[in-house]
C-alpha cells in the first residue's frame, strides 16, 4: 500500500485496526453492540467504548517534483464508566489506552500508509456525555508522517 496524504484514511485504518483487535483491548464484540465510532459521539450507549477523531494534516514541500511531507495527528479517545467506582474506571481506561498505545506501536508504518507513527501522548482524563453523566476517557495521540507527490 502506498504512503497517503489523506487525513480519512488514516483515520479508517485505525478504526479497521481497532475492530479487528476488539477482543484485545477489551471491547465487547457481541453484534449487536456498537461501541467503535468514527469521530466523537455525544451519547455513548454502550462502554467501555473507542472513537477515532481526525485531528491535523499538515503538508509542506520535501522535494523535487511536488514531493511533499505529510504529517497527521488522530485522536483515539478512550472511553470507559461500566462501573460506579471513578478509580476503577480511570484505571480501566488507562489499561485500555496503553493497549491501544502497543496495538499501534505494532504496525509503524500503519499497513504503509505512512514512513512511520508513533502514539506521542495519552491523557487520562473525564468527559460529560449526554445528560451529564461523567465519563473516565483517556485521548491517546496518534501521529503519523508520510510522504507524496502532488498532481502536476
């Protein structure tokens, strides 16, 4: 597969990649529950669950011929509350994150999408999702750097 310049497609792959890898990083993989999401989500029916956010893209002249340098950023957000218990729930999102973290540390060049990636950060944290309810999350920073030619 050839280096991409396309923000989706990166975004795609790692959704496909946390799909396929549901019963690892602890996801149900029951049918009838959806729980990985391209982009963030208001309401969250079922958790613990994973969105893939598109963050940057950012290109700049590397070369002759139009080359250029892609550099993009997703955020994979991490979201988990299954339990009462804001201790147990924090530490199952961080669990989950750093799973996401060595899923992609994995696969560097993102099934060749790019040269190389690299999860930069996770941040644990909380969100307030649909009437209020606090949410345990974990947003684990995926970078990427690829290059290409533009059309003449």
């Amino acid at each position: 597969m050839p280096n991409t310049d396309s923000l989706v497609a990166i975004c795609d792959f790692a959704l496909a990649k946390i799909n396929t890898n549901k019963v690892a990083l602890g996801l149900s993989t029951a049918t009838d529950i959806v729980n990985t999401f391209y982009g963030d989500q208001d309401v969250l029916q079922f958790l613990p669950a994973i969105c893939v956010e598109p963050d940057t893209k950012r290109r700049e002249f590397n070369g002759v011929r139009r080359r250029t340098q892609n550099d993009f950023s997703v955020a994979i957000l991490v979201y988990h509350g299954k339990t009462t218990d804001p201790q147990t729930n924090r530490r199952q999102a961080d669990i989950m994150a750093e799973a996401v973290e060595t899923l992609f540390h994995a696969d560097p060049q993102l099934g060749g999408l790019v040269i190389s990636s690299l999860v930069e950060s996770i941040e644990s944290g909380y969100q307030r999702k649909g009437a209020n309810t606090v949410i345990r999350t974990a947003r684990v920073t995926l970078t990427g750097r690829s290059q290409t030619l533009l059309a003449p």
